[in-house]
C-alpha cells in the first residue's frame, strides 16, 4: 500500500501565491457562474486556495476544472499518469472559444488539428474516426465551436476514467489532509 505524502509534491508548491498576486490576476474564459468562492475567515488558505474550494473539486470534473489551482493540480496527476494531453486539449478549447479574430482563428484551429487531431498528432487525443473527419471539415471555416465534440469526448474520458483516479490518488488526499490540518490549526 503506498503511503501519503504529509506534504505537496514539488509540482504544487508553485501554487503558494501570495494574496495580493491573485487578487491582481483576471479570470480569463470562465464560466463566472460557476466559479467557487471562499471566505477567508472560514478557512485556512495557506496554499493560495481554501478548503470550501478544495472540497468541491470532489463533487463533479466541472468544478474542479472551474477553480484555477483545480485545474493546475488536476494537470499534474493526468501529467504524473502520462494522459496530460486531455487537460491540455480542453484547455486550449477554452481559450480558443475566446478568439474574437477570424485569420488568429483560423491559424490557432490548424495549430490545435495538428498538435491533438490528426492521426499520429505528438499529442493525440483519443477521439472516433467521425469527429476527427469532422472537425477537418470544420477547421476549412472555423468557428468557436468548431472542436466542441471533441471537447465533450474528451471531456468525458476525463470524467469516466482519470477523475475517479485522482480522487482516490496521493495527491488529492494529502492535499485535502493538509488542509483539514490547516483547519484544524
């Protein structure tokens, strides 16, 4: 049985922030709606995040990929079972569905095609036949949605399969042990 580490792996200590860098930082592409919000004075937030936001990260993907330190932390597990390429795939749908300019869109949905939808693509994801000849056709004329079904798909890889996984992983329980000790304190 593998033990739990007491304290973050190297790959999360870069989330340290202090307050006043993330109160400078903007939101960028989020659903507003449903991005968790922690008071300060219920929680400890000695990690840049609080347990009320850490907590939720158990209740669905979407809101753990909602919280910024969520996502990053969600990255380094997927990154730490080599199926990194998932998150990374979403992610830059998300910031896709932000392009305002048709030329950067169209540039940006030949980028992605290459890098994750083509066959033998250096960070393949793990997509149906169909939705890759689809989205070959759609990149001709790119919209924002344009890469939307292999979003979901993916989306839902991530759910099924890698979510569970961190959930019950090393990182996830230390983290949530670290906080409840912060808590407690």
């Amino acid at each position: 049985m593998p033990s739990v580490v007491t304290s973050p792996p190297r790959e999360l200590q870069h989330l340290n922030m202090d307050m006043e860098d993330k109160k400078r930082r903007k939101v960028r592409g989020r659903n507003l709606k449903s991005r968790l919000h922690c008071k300060s004075s219920q929680a400890a937030n000695t990690e840049g995040f609080c347990f009320e936001e850490m907590s939720q990260w158990s209740h669905s993907l979407e809101r753990l990929l909602s919280s910024k330190y969520g996502t990053k932390i969600f990255q380094a597990f997927l990154k730490s079972e080599f199926s990194d390429e998932n998150i990374e795939f979403w992610k830059v749908c998300e910031d896709f569905k932000t392009i305002k300019s048709s030329f950067r869109m169209s540039s940006r949905a030949k980028k992605i095609f290459k890098r994750y939808i083509q066959a033998e693509a250096p960070r393949e994801i793990n997509i149906d036949h169909k939705t890759r000849e689809l989205i070959r056709w759609n990149i001709k004329a790119p919209t924002t949605v344009c890469f939307d079904d292999a979003q979901r798909i993916v989306f839902g890889l991530m759910e099924r399969d890698s979510y569970p996984r961190f959930l019950k992983s090393d990182i996830y329980q230390a983290l949530m042990d670290s906080m409840l000790e912060s808590v407690k304190l």
